[in-house]
C-alpha cells in the first residue's frame, strides 16, 4: 500500500518592536535575567495590559503579505495553561478572530514554484524562560530558574493548513518565511536566536484516501536540519506503525536531537483545555480601514517580487531564489552592474562567488565605501574584451577591497593588461619552439596533450600578460598542426 | 462640632480660613478609631505616623495660602485591594498577608496629586468576593450602627471606617454592588461610577469587566469631589474611556422610572416604604415618575455568577506561589502550586474558581458562559431602551438592611440573592449611587438606589443631592454612642 504524509506547520516569530506587546519594557537581547520588568509582564497584581500598536501593525503587515483577509474586528484571549514562567498563568493569544486568515506563500522547491496555504495569522505574548536544573523537565527538576526578560514579548504565530508533503518541503516554507520576516523588517529572522520557531503536525494516510490520517505534533526541532530529521524520522515511525496495523495515537512529541528520534511527551498540558474566552482587559480591537490601507501601500518588495525581478535579467529560478536571499546592497550591486555590463550569469557569478568569498576571506560584512558597482562593471568589462585575465581580475577585486585604488592602476602597477600585439606573441612563440626541441618532437609524433605544456611556456615568458587563447592559436598555427 | 463629622468642602473652607488644621483632623480621626478599631475591625492596617508628617505638610500649605484643592489634608481610607506603595495590600487574603506593592494604583497617583491622607487599609470579603465582610482570612468587620450585624461588602471596612469616623471618606471597589450594599448597610452614600471612568490600573482584579472603583462618603457632595479627582482616562487601562459627561436634566422637568422587578418579590417592606418614601417626596416637588420592566433584571444574579466566576478564575491562577506571597513548598513546580493554592485561598474565593472554571470548560462553555454573555448584552439593549424613556431608574439598595453576622455565611445562594439590587448597574457597566434614607424596624440603616445611563454621573449625583436634602438622614451611627 502506498502512503503519503501530510504535515502542517506552527511557526511563532519573535517581533523585533522595540518594546514588549502589552506593557512599554524594552525588547532585550541579553543573557542577564530578569533586567526588563514591569508589573504587567511579571503578572503583579492589579496591573493591566495596554496593546503595543507597532505589534498589531507588523502582524498586518506579515497577513497582507501572505495574502490573508484581515479580521477588521479583532479580539484578544486568554489562553489558561498554569506553568511556571508564565506569570499570570493564561497567555494572551487570539482565538476565533486572528488578525490574518486563508493566505498563502509562495516556496521554492526542487527549483520550482510551489505554494503553501497559510490557515491563520494571529498575536501573542511569549512566555519567560525557565531552566530546570537536573533532568532538563519540569517534572523532576530540583529547582527551576526563571528569567522574565521574554516575558511579553510580542510573538506573531502562522499556521499553515495540512498541505506540506515533505520534510524538504517543509523546510523551504520556513526558509521562505524567515526571509519573508527579514524582508518586512519585522523581525531579525535568527533560528539560533528562537527568532523563528517550529512545531509540526504530521499524519500518514493511504494515498488514495481523502482523510487525514491521525496528527501527531512535534516540538523542540530547533534548526533546519533537526526540523528535517525530525518529519522524516516521524514519516517512516508513522508508515511503520501503519503498516504494521498500530494504533497512531494523537500525541505530542518530543524530538531529541543527540538519539535522533522522537518521543511521546507526557506532559501535563499536553491534554489541556485551554478555557479561552475574551480577555475583558482588552477592548475589541478594531481595525481601521486606513491603517489596512496605508500597510498596504507601504508593503516593501515581498522574496516572490524579488525572484521575478531577478528571473526578468535572465537568471533562473534557482539563481533568483539564492540572490534574492541576499542582503539589500548585494540585490542592488546586481541590478547596477547588470546594468551596465548586460551579463546576469557573469554578474551573479561575481557577485555571489568572487566578490563575497573575498569579502569572507577579509572578514568584511560591507565593501568599503569606495568599492561600487562602477568597480566590479570595470574589471568584468575589461575581461569579456580580453584585456585582462579572469585570474587577473580576481586579483584587481581583492586589491581594490582593501586600497583605494582604481582598478587602472592596479592593472598597471602589476601588468595585467594582457599582450594583444599578435607579432609580439608570435616572436614569443617561435623562442619557445626552439628552445622545446624535444616537446616539438613528441607532439609532431602524436603526444598533442603537450600542446598545453607550451601555451603555459607562452604565458610565463610573456609574465603571464599573454592571453592563453591566443598563445594557442598561435602556436597551433607555428608548428603546423 | 467635632472636626471628624463635617462634610470635605466644609472642612476645606475651615482650613482656607485658618480655623482649623489637617493635623488637628488627623488626631480627630484617630482618636475615633482609636476607640473603635477593637470594636469594628474597619482596617487591617493603620498608617498614623507616615500621615501625620503629612497632614503637617498640609498646614503649611494652608498656613501659606497654596493648598491644592478640596481634599489637601483630607484622610481617606483604601479599600485593601487597591495598591499604595511600599504599603501591604492584602485583599484580605492568606495568600498575600506578606505582599507590599512596588507601584501606586493610578487612583493614589491622583490622590496623591491632591494631597489626600490615607488613613490606612481597609479589611474586606477575600479578593472582593462576598457581601458581608465575613470572607476576610483576617476576621470580620462590624456594623457601626449595631456590633451583632455584618457592615455589608465587599467593601465592609470602607463603610464601617467613614461610619466610625475614622476617615473622612473611603474608596471601595464594587464589581456587583461591593460599595453601594455596605454604603446601604452603614447608612453612607456609596457611588460606583461609570464602568471605564475610573481607572482599575492597580485594583486587584476580581472580574475585569464589572470591578470599577468608586467612593464611600458620608454625603453626595463628598462623593462628588473624591470622584472628580479619581476619575479620567488612564493611558495604562485599555478599558479606561475618555470622561465626557451628558448633562441630562435633574430638575423636575427630569422623568423618573420605578423598576416594578425590584419592588416585588425578594424585596422587604422596610426596603420597599425607602423607595415609596422618596417617590412621594418627588412627586410632591413636581417630578414625572412612572412604573417601568426590565423583565431581564430577574436574571441578572444568574448571569453574574457565570461571567464573574470565570474572569476571576483567570484572573487568580496568577496567585501561584512563584513570583510572591504566599509559597507551600511541595516535592514538584506544580505541587507547589497546588498546596500554596489549597492553602492561601478561602473557601468563597475556591468556590468561584472552581465556578468560573467550569463555565468556561470545553463543551461547557456555550451552555453556560457563552450564554451569559448573550444575556447580559440583551440586558444592556435592555437598559438603553429604558432609558430612552425615563433619565433615572430608582429601586431600593438592598433588598432586606444589614443581617446579623453569621446569619447567612452556611447558606452561598441566600448570600448571593443579597446582591439582586446591585448586580444590573455593573452587568451593564451604568453609574449607580445609594444615599441613605432611612432606618429598618431593627434601626438599621437602609439605602435607595439610582441608576442613570452611563456617562451621566455629575448628573446622577446632582439628582441624588435633591432627595439627599429632602430626607435628610442623620448619618452618625447610634451603635458606637452606646
């Protein structure tokens, strides 16, 4: 029997406003605890939470961006769940009025467009951060520490619908995702930082039934790779048990990342009820139709754009997917020096090979401010009419990064213009044939690889200014080939 | 005439003319509740000294003609659920006996702006919960009038403190009559203003969408000045609105409504002959006044004790032992919570937890909370019809004077029904007042009600001002002369 798998996903991304959703602590990121508190994030008594506008606008502007449907009358509410970090015991969430609902994002996959239908997008609060000493669980620590720095911070939570049919797909969502956040501004998009996290919802099911198999949730995948490993890993569990005639029991799982595998979590919230209801601290929210508007207006390049622009010089989707990743003044070199050389391989392959893997080298995250497009048009000019050598040319860029120095004068300090003059070339071909008695030989006989072994004599002589094609024909036509 | 039993713009003018001094008030002040604190258990705590620097300041700000207005150098009693810095605030509750607030509720912040005194905190039902001041971990509160009968609640010790003259006027908080039923009970004006207009930032939260804070006094005008320096719109509640009164008429041009729900069954001959009194009065002075239903009154104690319960199951799960108060250890996080949850709340306070939880459970929600919700928004569409008829609803406070303590404490239900007046004015988030009136058979205090529709307190106060002079009501209780 042939299975398919079906996987929804629950990303939360950390908001980057400057202060927390609910009260006006600032957003920190620091591993001192406990530095950015008020009464309302710690859950004192009596102290309310007042809406943080820059929140509600980033979390319109990521559901117009995903083409959802905005809720013009929003509500807040109260999530029950008792849990140690969390300070008033009930989170702030949305329930049936999200912001954003029915979206969609567009993913690359296998370099093709594919896109992934987004349920809802809706806000909440985090929670503080707890360290059980021991175990690392709750249940059999024996002291917890609790930071509250996250406390409040404001979290915006997409929900795909069961569409995702891969743990590649799935991780091309997310990286679409990350830089869709990236790219909005609302977020700094770090995985390493919990700036993006994941839970998914994965079933088997016959492939030619319409239902859904039984979902099991995983938590705790916290990179790429362990989001990965961990869909397969569920997928082949899941067929396994199927397969074999086992009940799929409706669980949440633990993925641990050391033993590769997951593990049913029994923990107490697993199975909680929640208990929302309309949190009475917090009027209905409504949302104009001119704030919607004026986000809209305002919405910056989306990835997808960005891939069509790239694609529309002439690069492929892959090319696209990868430039378009890149930071703004990388697209932007791209687009200034297509402009003016007119090569988009040349270009990309400059840009994203030469000009970066030099910058890494130097430990550079910007070019100097002299270093610009008109730079990098220059010496890709100056090789496509064979002034200089490729080789050459790498060599004027990793100058050029580090002096302020026109790549003219690089060139003529060390002599890289290359030798056009053919009766100068010809006089160096022919010494080199005399001086290779014993070469000539060989090729005349039949050993033709040697050819090459005299072009590098040509070129050595000349100081390496010769330029190889020529060097070649040259000689080919000397010895009489 | 004793300092302690004059009315705040009398005080004021006294001070304003050098007759008097804020000290010699303050001593006045705790002379009275030096004599009756044993008797009465109005505060749980007492802040003599801090004040008394106070009030000195206050002299001098008199002395030098630069008083800040009508409450400079007046002490005011808190309610025990609202928070003062550095001060405890306890909501008469095991679980925060140790707790002192880093932070002023936006309601001190304004007194505090005025120069009010605070004479201290006042006991209360645990959390607010309760109409008898019986529910309080730190014992009960007594009637001034007569030591055998509960002085109402939740905000029993507010009443009892300004009864006693031990403050000149007492902030309460009232989330289904918790200021107007001990106000009634202690023969005291008790108003709970507008739902919004008073900021709950730093009112221990009961249920969010009816706590609103408000003044006990001895007198309307005394309510009047507390509320106006109380009241506005606070940046850090976003439940708080801007105050922007309508002046509806108070003369007799103005239409009064008698609510037929609330003269019928449930209601007392000595509450109802309050009402019957007034009325009378009114009608002599030229007033319109008919007969008019709510027949979704009779529902209002139902809906309460579901909407109430369930904010307050959630807005109490915060008391868990991790961040302050009260913490019993247990082998586990969660042990330790349960065991300092077991321990540090009474028995009403778990019994609307455990209410409120239910309610809002899975597959339980539509039937019971969801439905409440309905009715109240049908009992506010309700309430504006009315009012597109009649300017002030009047019924009685309360449908029965104070009842002796202990008399109802096995009964919940009983306890509750005491609530039946009140309730409705918060459900629908409308100003209400009560003045006193008159005595019981048992001399005890008994109180008329008004509502108006909401953003219309001036004029409400106004209003009750008028029936204020005409029965002119002597609030000095006879108990404590005794």
């Amino acid at each position: 029997m042939n299975l398919k798998p079906t996987i929804g996903i629950e990303t939360h991304i950390e908001l980057n406003t400057n202060t927390k959703m609910f009260c006006r602590c600032k957003v920190v990121d620091t591993d001192e605890p406990n530095i950015s508190l008020c009464p309302t994030c710690i859950g004192l008594p009596g102290a309310l939470p007042v809406p943080n506008g820059k929140a509600i606008e980033y979390i319109t502007l990521l559901s117009l961006a995903t083409g959802c449907t905005i809720t013009r009358k929003g509500m807040f509410h109260r999530k029950n769940y008792f849990y140690p970090d969390l300070p008033k015991n009930y989170q702030i969430s949305q329930f049936d009025l999200p912001v954003g609902e029915s979206g969609e994002l567009e993913i690359i996959l296998d370099g093709k467009k594919e896109s992934v239908e987004i349920e809802r997008v809706h806000m909440e609060e985090d929670t503080g951060k707890s360290t059980h000493s021991g175990t690392g669980r709750i249940d059999s620590a024996t002291s917890t520490a609790l930071d509250f720095n996250r406390s409040g911070v404001p979290l915006v939570e997409i929900v795909t619908k069961p569409v995702i049919q891969s743990a590649k797909e799935a991780v091309a969502y997310i990286e679409e995702l990350r830089q869709l956040s990236i790219d909005l501004n609302i977020s700094e998009g770090k995985l390493e930082k919990g700036n993006l996290r994941f839970d998914a919802n994965i079933s088997v099911a016959p492939s030619d039934s319409n239902e859904l198999g039984t979902k099991v949730e995983i938590k705790n995948m916290n990179s790429l790779k362990s989001l990965e490993r961990a869909i397969d890993f569920e997928i082949s569990r899941q067929t396994k048990a199927f397969l074999d005639g086992e009940e799929i029991i409706q669980e949440t799982r633990h993925w641990d990342e050391a033993k590769e595998l997951t593990s049913s979590m029994r923990s107490k919230e697993g199975s909680a009820d929640y208990r929302y209801f309309s949190d009475p601290d917090l009027p209905n929210m409504i949302l104009s139709e001119m704030f919607i508007e004026d986000i809209k207006n305002n919405l910056p390049k989306l990835p997808s754009e960005k891939r069509n622009d790239l694609m529309n010089t002439g690069l492929d989707l892959q090319q696209a997917n990868i430039l378009g990743k890149s930071d703004t003044w990388i697209i932007e070199l791209y687009f200034k020096v297509f402009d003016s050389t007119k090569e988009y391989s040349t270009t990309y392959n400059w840009i994203t090979g030469e000009l970066q893997g030099q910058m890494r080298k130097l430990d550079m995250n910007f070019p100097p401010e002299w270093f610009s497009a008109e730079v990098l048009s220059e010496i890709i000019g100056l090789i496509k009419e064979n002034k200089i050598s490729f080789t050459s040319g790498k060599t004027i860029l990793s100058e050029v990064l580090q002096k302020n120095i026109s790549v003219d004068e690089i060139a003529s300090n060390h002599d890289l213009y290359q030798e056009n003059n053919e009766e100068k070339i010809v006089e160096l071909v022919k010494n080199v044939i005399n001086d290779s008695e014993d070469v000539v030989r060989r090729i005349k006989e039949g050993e033709d690889k040697l050819v090459g072994f005299l072009v590098g004599q040509v070129i050595k002589n000349s100081g390496g200014s010769v330029n190889p094609g020529i060097a070649k024909e040259l000689l080919t036509k000397e010895l009489d080939l | 005439m004793e300092l302690k039993n004059l009315s705040i713009r009398q005080l004021n003018n006294l001070f304003v003319d050098k007759k008097a001094k804020p000290s010699e008030l303050y001593s006045d002040i705790f002379d009275a509740s030096a004599s009756s604190e044993s008797l009465l258990h109005a505060h749980l705590s007492l802040f003599e000294e801090k004040n008394l620097e106070n009030a000195k300041k206050s002299d001098k700000r008199f002395e030098k003609g630069e008083s800040t207005g009508l409450l400079d150098g007046i002490p005011i009693a808190i309610k025990d659920n609202i928070n003062i810095k550095g001060e405890l605030t306890t909501c008469s509750s095991k679980m925060l006996s140790n707790y002192r607030s880093p932070y002023n509720a936006t309601v001190i912040e304004k007194l505090n702006n005025e120069n009010a005194l605070y004479t201290g905190k006042t006991n209360l039902d645990e959390f607010a919960m309760g109409s008898s001041t019986e529910n309080s971990a730190f014992g009960l509160t007594k009637n001034p009038w007569n030591t055998e009968y509960v002085p109402g609640g939740s905000s029993g010790g507010s009443a009892a403190s300004v009864s006693a003259r031990s403050s000149i006027g007492a902030l309460g908080s009232d989330t289904g009559g918790s200021i107007r039923q001990p106000a009634a009970f202690c023969g005291l004006v008790g108003f709970k203003p507008t739902y919004g207009t008073v900021s709950r930032y730093g009112l221990i939260a009961f249920a969010s969408s009816l706590d609103q804070i408000g003044p006990i006094t001895k007198n309307v005008d005394d309510a009047r000045i507390i509320y106006n320096a109380i009241s506005g719109h606070d940046a850090l509640d976003a439940t708080s609105i801007d105050n922007n009164q309508t002046n509806i008429p108070f003369d007799k041009s103005a239409k009064i409504g008698v609510i037929k729900e609330l003269m019928e069954d449930g209601i007392s001959d000595d509450s109802r002959n309050e009402v019957s009194k007034v009325l009378e009065n009114l009608k002599k002075q030229g007033y319109q006044i008919k007969e008019v239903s709510l027949p979704l009154i009779k529902l209002s104690i139902s809906i309460y004790y579901l909407i109430a319960p369930a904010e307050c199951s959630a807005n109490l799960a915060r008391f868990d032992g991790v961040r302050y108060g009260l913490r019993v250890e247990g082998k586990t996080s969660y042990e330790m919570m349960q065991n300092t949850r077991a321990e540090g709340f009474g028995d009403e306070v778990k019994r609307r937890i455990l209410l409120g939880t239910y309610a809002l459970s899975a597959g339980y929600y539509d039937e019971y909370y969801g439905k409440a919700l309905r009715a109240r928004k049908k009992m506010i569409d309700e309430f504006s019809n009315i009012f597109n008829d009649v300017d002030y609803l009047i019924s009685p406070t309360t449908p029965t004077a104070a009842f002796k303590a202990g008399e109802k404490t096995s009964n919940p239900l009983e306890m509750y029904m005491s609530d039946l007046c009140t309730i409705p004015a918060n459900l629908a988030g409308l100003p209400a007042i009560s003045i006193p009136t008159g005595l019981s058979k048992e001399k005890l205090p008994l109180g008329v009600q008004i509502m108006s529709k909401p953003l219309t307190d001036l004029s409400l106060l106004n209003f009750s001002e008028i029936i204020e002079k005409e029965v002119d009501f002597n609030t000095s209780p006879e108990g404590l002369e005794k």
